[in-house]
C-alpha cells in the first residue's frame, strides 16, 4: 500500500491492519525516509519478520555522494542499512548486497 509521506497514522493504522489479517511480515519501503515508520513497525508487531527495501533511488543518491567525493562509498552504505537494524529491521533488502558481500569477503 502507498502511503502518503505525512502519513504516519494511517502507516500504523495499516500496520495493525495487517497483522490481524494473518500477514507473515511487515514490509515498509523506501527505507530510509521511513525510519520512524520501521520502528513503529518493530513495537506494533514484535512477533513478525520487519522487512525494509532500500530501493533504487536511496541506492543511487547514496552512490552519487560517493562519487562527488562527499564520503567514502562502503562507510556511507553500511551506516544507511545500520540505520535500519536500529529502527528495529530484521531483514534488508539493498542493491548493495552485491558489494556488502565483497566487502565482507575482504
């Protein structure tokens, strides 16, 4: 469901809406705008998976400030997804998996 930016209430509204529908997980996306959203999710349903999806445009705002030399590209990747472990996200989903998992790798 697309939610209006502002719209917190109805974000928590459809949260508890989807829980007592049987929902397996939450998903919220875009992610980072969401922060509040995803911790919101993560004390609303404590006893589901939080998923959250760094989508494309977060990937590539994020690429983009590395490459006009504002910050180091693998710094500024793993601080946005921590940003989401600290809101309370149990899964991410991120174009750059790829990358975290070479960097791991290192």
């Amino acid at each position: 469901m697309c939610l209006p930016p502002a719209g917190k209430g109805l974000a928590r509204r459809a949260i508890q809406r989807d829980v007592a529908e049987g929902a397996d997980i939450i998903m919220v996306k875009p992610a980072l705008p969401y922060l509040d959203v995803i911790q919101d999710a993560a004390q609303l349903a404590p006893d589901h998976p939080l998923a959250c999806y760094q989508v494309s445009g977060e990937y590539a705002m994020v690429v983009a400030g590395a490459r006009a030399g504002v910050y180091d590209l693998r710094t500024m990747a793993f601080e946005t997804t921590e940003s989401m472990v600290r809101a309370g996200c149990t899964l991410i989903l991120s174009y750059f998996t790829p990358q975290f998992l070479d960097w791991l790798d290192e």
